[in-house]
C-alpha cells in the first residue's frame, strides 16, 4: 500500500521526535575514574635519593655532637666560676745567712812564729809579732790617709774651676746688660724729649767717633742735642717743626746766616748745605741743623749723621 505524501511526513517527524527523546551513553572516558600512570623508579635515581637522605642524616648529627660538647663547655666555665680556688699556703720564711767575712790573712812573721816549734823565749817571739802587726795597720792607716787626702784635694779643685766658672759668666752677663743699656739710654732719652717737644725727633744712629751725647734741651716744636768729646770740642743736632722745603730753607736761613760761604749736596734725595762743619736740611717736616764749635766735623761726618736720621 502506497503512502501518501502527508503520511510520509508525519512518519518522518515521528522518528526525528523517536531519536532526540532516546538516551545515548556518551562516548568519552570519565576522567575521575581513570587510573593515574605510576611514576617509574630507575635504579639511579633511588641510590641518588638514599645518598642524599644518609647526608642529612650525619649531618644532623654532627650538629648535634657540637651542641652537647658546647653545652657540656659552658656548663664547666659556669662551675669553674662559681667554686673559689682554696688560698695557697704562705711561703714559709726563709732564713738570711749572712757570710762569715774571710779572715784576713795573717803576716808572715805571725805565721812563722805560730809554725814553729815552742822555745825557751816566748817573750820575744810575742813582741816580735806584735810589732810586725802594728806596722801592717800602720802602712794600711798610711795608704787610707793618702787616698781621702787625694779625694778632697780632687773635690775642692772641681768645685774652685765651677766657682770661677759662673763668676766669669755672671761678669759676661753683666757686660752685655750694661752694653745694651748704654747703647739704648741715649735713645730712650731722646724719645722722653720728643714726647715733650711734641715733635717726632730721632737720635742719630751714626755719632762720631770720641763724641757721646752731654745734653737735651726741649722745648715746645723743638729739641736740641749737645755731643761732647774728651779734648772739648762739641757740635749741636738742632730738631725743630718746620714747613719749609729747600728753597725756603736756603731763602730764610742758609744765605742770611752764612751768605755765599756754603756748598750744597744730594744724599739719599736729601739737599744738605754745608758751610764748614755746620749744615742745615730738612725732611718730613722737621729743620735740621749741625752747629759745631770748630772745624772738628768732615763733610763724609757730617752726610753720615744725615743719612743715619
């Protein structure tokens, strides 16, 4: 019998319906229930393993072994601390003996009357030793008497060459003091009198020879020095302030005072007139004047007291 055509459709939707609707088993494994692969050993990897777990092992107790023996050291220093050690005996004292000296020996003459046999003059065998005995203390007593004489002879010419000694440097001493102070009152003293004259006055560092400052004389803006010699001759350093220069030095003074009888120099950038052994200049505003009583004075004398000013 033949289908129709709607037949054939309900038959087919039917069976696509029959064959969702069904349960079907699935084909995959289910992975709880499988079997994990057991992990193979080899022989080497078990001796490899077995040598490492026996290194741990004696390395373990190594440490062990070391922390008794420093727990057993500890323990010891701890008793050691704490038990005080017993005071040992006092030394028993010991005993000084002092040396029995060597006798002296005796003389020869001593010997010989102690050596031989005994005879019918013990008086004179006893004078005669004894005699030999004091001679022998006597040379001793001699010898003794010459070596202190010697050391205090010694000592007290050490001490005379010491004694000589310092006098001689406290007489230096004296001579340089006395040196210094001579060569440094003059200036002193001209500083004193420039204080005074309030002027800035300075002491010649150059003085001719036999010639040594007698006087000082100041007076306000002016100071005067008198050096003297031993045959009477003398000159006079005239210090006054002053506003002159050259010009009006050899105007005011020079030509009035001596006329045309002077000479003029340059010495260090100073003009010095000179008429004889008297000489005038000026510096740093300060006049000076040489006034001598005679022709005691060179003209070399007389740059040198310019110069040393």
């Amino acid at each position: 019998m033949e289908e129709t055509p709607d037949e054939a459709v309900v038959k087919i939707n039917h069976s696509s319906s029959a064959s969702h609707t069904g349960v079907q088993k699935s084909s995959t494994l289910n992975r709880r229930y499988v079997k994990k692969p057991e992990a193979v050993v080899t022989t080497a990897e078990s001796a490899a393993l077995d040598s490492v777990a026996k290194r741990r092992a004696e390395d373990l107790k190594r440490r062990q072994a070391l922390a008794d023996k420093i727990n057993r050291e500890r323990l010891a220093a701890m008793k050691g601390r704490s038990v005080t050690p017993a005071a040992a005996p006092a030394a028993p004292a010991q005993t000084v003996v002092m040396p029995i000296p060597t006798p002296k020996p005796l003389s020869a003459t001593i010997e010989k009357s102690l050596a031989a046999p005994a005879t019918d003059k013990p008086k004179e065998i006893k004078d005669s030793a004894l005699a030999s005995a004091m001679k022998d203390v006597d040379s001793v007593d001699a010898d003794s008497s010459a070596i202190t004489s010697s050391s205090i002879s010694t000592r007290n010419t050490f001490g005379a060459k010491k004694l000589a000694l310092a006098f001689a440097c406290a007489a230096l001493a004296v001579g340089v003091i006395g040196y210094f102070v001579s060569q440094n009152t003059p200036d002193l003293s001209v500083r004193v009198a420039a204080m005074q004259s309030g002027i800035e006055a300075s002491y010649p560092s150059y003085v001719p020879r036999g010639y040594s400052l007698s006087d000082i004389v100041s007076e306000e803006g002016k100071l005067e020095m008198t050096f003297s010699s031993s045959d009477g001759t003398s000159f006079v350093l005239t210090e006054e302030k002053s506003t002159w220069d050259n010009d009006a030095l050899e105007s005011n003074y020079v030509k009035p005072t001596w006329n045309t009888n002077y000479t003029s120099i340059r010495e260090q950038g100073i003009t010095i007139y000179i008429a004889g052994s008297d000489a005038a200049w000026v510096n740093g505003g300060i006049a000076y004047r040489i006034d001598a009583s005679g022709n005691n004075l060179t003209k070399k004398q007389i740059k040198s007291i310019v110069v040393s000013l």
